[in-house]
C-alpha cells in the first residue's frame, strides 16, 4: 500500500507539505504542489479519508495502551503521559489491555472512526500489526511494527553495557543477565545483547537466563539458577522486578548484597511517589519519553514531520546493591 511518506519521497518534499496540499491546509508553493500533484498521480496514491478527517473531527483526546497499571513503569509512564498531553490542550484515556488483543483493536477501531485523536500504545500482543496502519496516528513505545510507525524507546543497549562496565569496574569477574523475553519482538531484548558484548570485550565469564514469557514463577526460577552458578559475583538483571527478587533469593541463600553479589537493575522506578530507590539500577528518562511520545504524537496528528526512530539516553544510579569504587 503507497502510503503519504513515499509520496513524500516521490515529490522531494517532507510530509507535512503533502498533508497541507491533500487537505488543502496550508500555503504551499504553486511549484511544489504540482510535484506532489505529479507524485501522488505516478505512484497512484489513494488519500486516506480517516487520516483526512482528522484536522476537521479532532476530539482532542488520545488513548494509551498499557499491558498493566500494576506495573511501576506502566503506571509511572501513564502519569507522565497524561501530564504533557494536558499541557498541550488533551485528555487521556487509559486502556489497561492485561495484554488483551481484544482490548487493543477496539482503541485502533476507535482511532479509525475519529473517537480519539491518536494512541499511543505499550503492546506485546501477537499479531497486532495487521491492523496497525501507518496513516494512523500511532506513537508505539519499545516496539517497532511492520507499519512504518514511530517509536520511543530508551538505549537499551548502551545499559546493558553500562551495567556489566559498573559490575567490572567494582570487582565483579563472573557476571550472570537474568530476565524473560516476549514472544513479540521489542527493544528490551537489546539489554542482554549489549550486556553479552560489553562482558566478551572484558574478556568475562558469563552466564545468561532468559526465560519465555509468562514466567509463572520468576522466584523459583531466580532460585534454580542461583544455586546451578554458585560463583556468579555480579549480575544485571532485566528489570528492577526481577532485580529485587534476585536480591532477596541471594539473602535467602546466605549470600549478602553487595559484598558477595553485586546486582543492577533495570528502569529506575519506585512503587510510589514517595518510596526511595535504594538498589542500583539502570534509569530509564520515563518523563522524557513521555515528553517524546507525545510531542511526536500531536505532529503526526498535525500532519507535520517528526522522527521515525527516537531512542533516550540511560544512567547509572549507584544505589546499595553493587559496592563503591572505593570498596571495590
């Protein structure tokens, strides 16, 4: 399907420009409209009418889609979120799908049928892209699909490295990746890649275990691993989920944290406002990717340019859990 972007690049033009002169919303050069005139005619290219109507029948209200709220990244995600749309004159609807496909096509329908503005989705669901289309306006975090739809995402990679770099420069020498993986493909896989890269080029031994998901019992499965690798001194887990229980199965085993065991985590997201992060940790800029997600969300809804791929720098909080320099 010939979507606007490649009559954008049919014309030599941005997609902004091809939104004004299909919805006839803006000046535009006389010169410039007969080329994506001419474009939109070789390529054959057939306007959206939902995605036309969008400017006329705006709601200016903007759905998210979260697997869980019971999630502290979901939820601290959704507050932020709701926070900036407000800002910039929208209101939020929170779809808690539970991972439901069900849940998810009724909000795409929605979008289609001008009930909301756009959506932005968190969604491991199988099989959603065939209806995902990219004239929607549709911001996806942490997961790219078929369609040509933007996504934010944090560097995942680059914390995974960061994580096995702040283990090695504290001592640790046998280093273990503990997490779960999605049957839908998403950016959180790249932590275990960068981690695997960064513990080969220091020249570590190291173990990974990267269950499927759902993992029935993550504790029972942290415990098993633990006691097949007794050496293990450094581990980077997943995520602060699983970084947490991996800290309480090594006190349960007699090992403490982190004289014995050094653990990173994952997110960098606290339960409640008011709780203290206290173990180390790789910080996803939840706020910021908000602030992305949304910024992009309200330019495509504007037919206005915004980047395809928009990936957020991670750091480092030390916290309790891995030792200091000076220790180390």
């Amino acid at each position: 399907m010939v979507s606007i972007k490649d009559v954008a690049k049919e014309a030599g033009v941005g997609l902004g420009t091809v939104s004004r002169v299909i919805n006839k919303s803006g000046p535009v050069k006389d010169s410039t409209r007969v080329k994506v005139e001419k474009a939109i005619k070789a390529l054959n290219y057939k306007p959206n009418e939902v995605a036309r109507s969008f400017k006329m029948q705006q709601t200016h209200s903007v759905a998210l889609i979260i697997p869980t709220l019971w999630h502290p990244f979901f939820s601290k995600f959704a507050y932020h979120t709701e926070k900036e749309l407000a800002a910039n004159g929208y209101k939020l609807i929170v779809c808690n799908s539970q991972n439901e496909a069900e849940k998810e096509i009724n909000y795409i329908s929605m979008l289609e049928k001008n009930k909301i503005d756009g959506l932005i989705t968190i969604t491991y669901t199988h099989d959603l892209d065939q209806y995902i289309s990219s004239h929607l306006p549709i911001v996806s975090i942490d997961r790219h699909f078929t369609q040509d739809v933007v996504y934010v995402t944090s560097d995942n990679e680059t914390g995974g490295k960061v994580a096995v770099k702040e283990l090695v420069k504290r001592g640790s020498c046998e280093l273990a990746y503990l997490g779960s993986v999605s049957a839908i493909k998403n950016e959180s896989v790249k932590r275990v890649a960068g981690f695997k890269k960064e513990a080969e080029l220091h020249r570590c031994n190291y173990h990974t275990l990267v269950v499927e998901e759902p993992v029935k019992d993550i504790y029972k499965t942290v415990l098993r691993f633990l006691e097949d690798h007794p050496k293990v001194d450094g581990i980077f887990a997943m995520n602060d989920k699983w970084a947490k229980i991996i800290i309480r199965t090594l006190k349960e085993l007699g090992k403490n944290v982190p004289q014995d065991v050094q653990v990173i985590g994952y997110d960098g997201i606290t339960s409640s406002k008011d709780e203290e992060l206290t173990f180390s940790t790789i910080k996803q800029p939840v706020p910021d990717m908000a602030a992305q997600a949304v910024q992009a969300l309200i330019k495509i809804i504007k037919g206005k340019e915004t980047e395809q791929k928009i990936v957020l720098p991670v750091t480092f909080f030390e916290g309790n859990s891995t030792r200091s320099e000076k220790q180390g």
